[in-house]
C-alpha cells in the first residue's frame, strides 16, 4: 500500500496495490500489519456506510474528544469529493480545508485523522461511502462547521442549487462560531 502526504500533519492518501485481470480486480483495502509498518497504529472499533444520491452533501462533522474520531474513508460505488477541515488549533493549517475525489475507480483512501471535520459530496449518480473509526459514535460529542462557511472557500464542484443536506447539516455554525475541543 503506497502512503501519501497532504501538507496536513496526518492527513494521509492510502493508495491499495491493485490486481486487476479479465475477471476483475482484487485488493486488499485493510491490513494492520502493513499500516503499522507505515507507522499507521490505529485500532478501529467501528465500520459505517452510507448510500447517497447526486448531490447529497454530509457534513461537516466531527466528535470531540474524548470521543473524537480517526477514520478511514473509500467509495465502495461512484464518485465523491471528500472534504476535511483542519479543527486543530496548535496546527499551521488550522481551519484550511482540503478535498480529494474518491472513488470506485480511482480505489484511493483518505485517513482523517482526529481533530478534523468531514464531509463529503456526490458526483456521481449514487455513491457507498464505507469508512472504518477507530472510537465509537458518541451523540452527546457530536458537533459540526456549517459546510459554506466563505472562511474555509470550499469549492464543493456543484452548484449550490443541486446540494441536498440535512436539516443538521444546514444549520451547523460558521467556524468562527463552532465549540470543538481539539
């Protein structure tokens, strides 16, 4: 597995060797082992998946600690652009934004680690989002930045009239207004 830096302290590309042949392909999307001699030692308790439509944006959210969450996101089928956002204030890169495409084709991986908010955005015409978390959902630590917040100048890629969110989703705060704890 190839290991990519971002510019953000671990913020991490994990690209899958890939076999592909007539028959189709095989990968391996998860081993401990070969993470760990990366220098990746996570121990993940808990798989989600979602399964969204065009233009279905979630996010952006986050936990905060002492429940804050590391992940490890793919797209199982389709496309999506993942957003993260840098909550950490004892980093350079506090309150940028970065946003990588993932998808069925491309196989790439994004491990967000904790301290971020995610999100994410479909392209395609449906999407499965599969991500691993390394603690478990926590209601009472949820929180969320409200996803055009003009601070962070994400470019979601579609126009605002074609994004479907939660009412949540619609009614986080600017980042400037947001309580985290990272």
């Amino acid at each position: 597995m190839k290991v990519s830096e971002t510019g953000f302290n671990g913020l991490l590309i994990l690209m899958p060797k890939v076999i592909g042949d007539n028959r189709g392909y095989f990968m391996e999307s998860y081993n401990q082992k070969t993470l760990l001699e990366a220098g990746i030692d996570i121990k993940f308790v808990q798989d989600n998946q979602s399964s969204s439509s065009r233009g279905v944006l979630r996010g952006l959210h986050f936990q905060n600690a002492p429940h804050a969450q590391t992940k490890l996101v793919r797209v199982l089928t389709g496309t999506i652009l993942d957003v993260v956002v840098d909550l950490r204030k004892s980093e350079s890169t506090f309150g940028k934004s970065y946003a990588i495409e993932l998808s069925d084709k491309n196989k790439k991986q994004l491990l967000v680690p904790k301290g971020f908010a995610h999100g994410f955005v479909v392209l395609s015409d449906r999407a499965e989002v599969f991500y691993k978390c390394d603690e478990y959902y926590n209601a009472q630590a949820e929180g969320g930045i409200f996803y055009s917040d003009p601070s962070m100048g994400i470019d979601w890629l579609l126009e605002p009239k074609d994004l479907i969110l939660s009412g949540r989703d619609q009614s986080h705060p600017f980042l400037s207004e947001a309580k985290f704890n990272f």
